[in-house]
C-alpha cells in the first residue's frame, strides 16, 4: 500500500513537472510570437519613415529648383529658408520615428508583462506605466514642434531631445528588467 501511494505520488509530481515545462514552453512560445510582431511593427515604423523623409527630399528639392530657376532677388535667401526648412523636416521625421519605435517598444514590454502575469513584479507594471505617460508627454512635444514658430524651435526641439533621452533610457531599464525576470 506504501509503495502505491509512493508510485502514485511520483506520478503526480512527474505530471506536475511536465505541466509546468508545458507552461513555460507555452509563455516562451508567447514571448516570442511578441518579439517577432515587435520586430515587424520595427521595420513598418522605419519603412514609412523613410517613405515620408524621400517625399519630403523630393519636395524641398523641387522647391530649391524652382527657386533658383525664377532668378528673381532674392533668391539664395529663399533656398536657405528652404534649407532650413527641409532640416527641420528631416528632424521631425527622425524625432517621430524614435517615438513611434519607442512605442512598439512598450507595447512589446506591456505584452510581455501580461504573459508573464503573476511573475512579474509590481514594479514593473509600475515602470511600464512610467513610461506610457513619457511617451504620451514624447508625443505632444512633437506636437508642439510641428506647431512652433521660428522662435519656439529651439526651445521646443531641446524640450523634445530632453524628453526623448529620459523615456530611450527608462524603456531600455524596462526591457532589461523584463529579461531580468525571463525565465
């Protein structure tokens, strides 16, 4: 009778362990299919990217051509302004890029956390949370940089370069705690 309720038991345990070896082959597989559709929603983000920065090239230089043809007075400053204008085009475009990159990023980490459910510590759902809100304050700068005059700029793209460095680095720390927490 002991040794049925030891093999019983033993059985028990063995279908315990492949149970939770099923579990984490599971939470794996879930892991990855979310690091796959990360890594799609990457290259989506960088594809329109440079889709929207090569129609912008191709407008500021049709301009710079027009400009230059009309020989009017005048005109090399017209090309600068043009200039200026098509860099900072070109930045906005890189700017909301790292966002929207950013962003995948921690739909990926809040993907994660919710596959990792009760394994995951408080504190991460709490950085997660951090970051959604730095995003969101990321995403109205940007706003506020498509808006702004001539003499805003400056103020308004270190506002932007500030804000972009804090959320690179809090969603790089999010990423590293969530490995941390991988099994």
């Amino acid at each position: 009778m002991k040794t049925k309720t030891l093999s019983i038991a033993a059985a028990l345990l063995t279908a315990a362990c492949g149970g939770s070896s099923q579990k984490q082959e599971t939470q794996n597989a879930r892991i990855e299919k979310t690091e796959a559709q990360a890594t799609a929603q990457q290259k989506n983000v960088e594809h329109q990217a440079e889709q929207r920065e090569e129609h912008a090239e191709k407008a500021y230089d049709k301009q710079n051509e027009r400009i230059s043809e009309s020989d009017q007075p005048g005109a090399k400053s017209s090309e600068d302004l043009n200039d200026l204008a098509k860099d900072r085009t070109e930045y906005q475009i890189n700017a909301e890029k790292r966002s929207a990159e950013l962003g995948v990023q921690i739909q990926e980490a809040q993907q994660k956390i919710g596959i990792l459910g009760g394994q995951a510590p408080t504190s991460l759902r709490t950085d997660l949370q951090t970051a959604k809100t730095e995003h969101d304050t990321l995403q109205r700068d940007l706003s506020d940089l498509r808006a702004a005059t001539p003499d805003q700029w400056d103020s308004v793209k270190a506002r932007v370069e500030r804000d972009r460095t804090d959320l690179d680095m809090r969603v790089s720390k999010l990423q590293d705690k969530i490995d941390d927490v991988m099994p």
